[in-house]
C-alpha cells in the first residue's frame, strides 16, 4: 500500500516538496522523497527491529497460556485426543495475535480521531475510544497550545544514514517554542517512545535551523520540546512524559543514531 503524506512545514518550506511517498508491506514501512525510490526506513521500522520488548514477549506468552486453558475448559471431563491439544495449541497461537492487531487498530483509529479533532472537524466516536477521546479532550483543554502541523511527514539524513516517520502533532507555546507530541494508547510510556521523539525531533530541528524569522523564532535553531502523552483506554485519563533537559536529549539522539547504524548493519547482513 501507497499513500502521500503531507511533509510538515518546516520541510516543506526549505525544500518545495510538499509530500512523501510511504509504502507499507508486511509490517515494514519505507519512505520515499519523490522522484527518487531510494527507501528511507521509517522510525517505527526501526524501532520495531532494534529495541526488544519483553513486556510483549510476556503478554504474547500470557495470552496463549490463557487462551489454552479457556478452550480446554469447555472440554473438561472429555478424553484429551491428540486433536483437542492441536485445536488448543492453535488458538494459543491465534488469539494473541488477534488482539495485538486489534490493538494497533484502536490506536490507529485514535490517532485519526484526534488528528481530525485538532483541524477543528467533528467527530463521531465509537464506543471503545470514548475513554481515549476523552483523556485526550482532558489534556487538550489543560493546555495553552496552538496547532502547527498535525499526521505530517518528516524526513531526516545524518551521518550517511536516512529516516522517515509522521509526527502526531506538532504545537507552538505562547512563548513561541515548540512542542512535538506523540499519543500512545499503551498501558505503559515505554522508553523506546521517548527515542521515537527524539528521531522525529532531528528531522525538525535540522530542517528549521536555517529558515530563522520565517517562523519568528530567529537563529540559533529553533527549541523544541518532545511529550509522550499516553490516553488511558479504559478510562479517561492522560499522563505526560518530557525529557527533562539538553543532556538527555542529546543522549536520546545519540541511542538513536546508534539504532540506526545497528538496523542499518542488519539489513545489509540480510
């Protein structure tokens, strides 16, 4: 699959290219700055490939072992055959899967939500995102934001290695600094979300750092802040990480580029 995503404002203004290309493809996205087909590897790719996730190792496993035991029931006091365990073993597998991939879609549903709900649209909300849409609601209205750039494209290159992601949102403080959000459906804010940000952050600071008064923030770059704004689905609710000063921001970036490097190496050894 193939869509054209709108390229934020700060890339569009330096470059005149108004969209990228995104390609989808069996869980693996890639990038393209038209008219070239060099693939650019997304941040998620990335991510997905380079950080491990034991807490989803946990819960695939937890969610099997649940899964098995729920269809056995229904047969307690039958004869086990070699079939029955099969037909178990098949839904362990099955189910976790299932409700992973439901999962990404609520979340992907969120997102097209809020996105329409920042552009001022009206939005009808299904029953199962009403406590998300509502925790968003709660964080939008407790902050003094204007909206920039919302589901935008960016694209970035730093030492010979490219990327490229959509940001969620991207909002200007009444003291005119900005601030890059990302919303998480997740039960947790994960560390691996804050590196995500920090990935999307180079692509904006490297971008605007030359256009100066055009977005009246003057030289040097522009300051950026990072939130990892994670909505409760089962009830309404919102809690907010920021990466509290410069150090750890450059560290973030740092763990990136060394994420990148390592994803790089793999698919090369691919």
């Amino acid at each position: 699959m193939i869509d054209k995503i709108p390229l934020v404002s700060f890339q569009h203004a330096r470059s005149g290219i108004s969209f990228l290309q995104r390609e989808t493809n069996r869980g693996r996205r890639v990038y393209y700055l038209p008219p070239s087909r060099d693939p650019m590897p997304s941040v998620t790719t990335i991510i997905g490939k380079v950080f491990p996730k034991p807490a989803l190792t946990n819960w695939f496993a937890k969610r099997g072992r649940e899964a098995m035991s729920e269809y056995l029931t229904d047969y307690t006091g039958e004869p086990i055959t070699a079939g029955l365990l099969e037909n178990a073993v098949a839904e362990a597998k099955l189910r976790p899967k299932t409700e992973a991939s439901d999962a990404a879609n609520l979340g992907s549903s969120a997102h097209d939500l809020i996105a329409r709900e920042l552009e001022g649209k009206t939005v009808f909300v299904p029953g199962q995102l009403q406590d998300v849409m509502q925790g968003f609601r709660d964080w939008w209205e407790s902050q003094s934001l204007t909206l920039i750039d919302s589901e935008k494209a960016v694209y970035c290159k730093v030492r010979g290695h490219t990327w490229a992601g959509t940001i969620d949102a991207l909002f200007q403080r009444p003291d005119r600094s900005y601030l890059l959000v990302d919303f998480k459906t997740s039960k947790a804010i994960y560390p691996e979300y804050n590196v995500q940000l920090a990935a999307y952050k180079m692509c904006l600071t490297r971008a605007a750092s030359i256009l100066g008064s055009h977005y009246n923030v003057g030289n040097p770059p522009i300051c950026v802040d990072t939130q990892v704004i994670r909505l409760g689905k089962e009830k309404p609710e919102w809690e907010a990480s920021e990466i509290p000063d410069a150090k750890e921001s450059e560290r973030l970036e740092e763990l990136w580029l060394s994420a990148v490097d390592f994803y790089s190496r793999l698919e090369g050894a691919s």
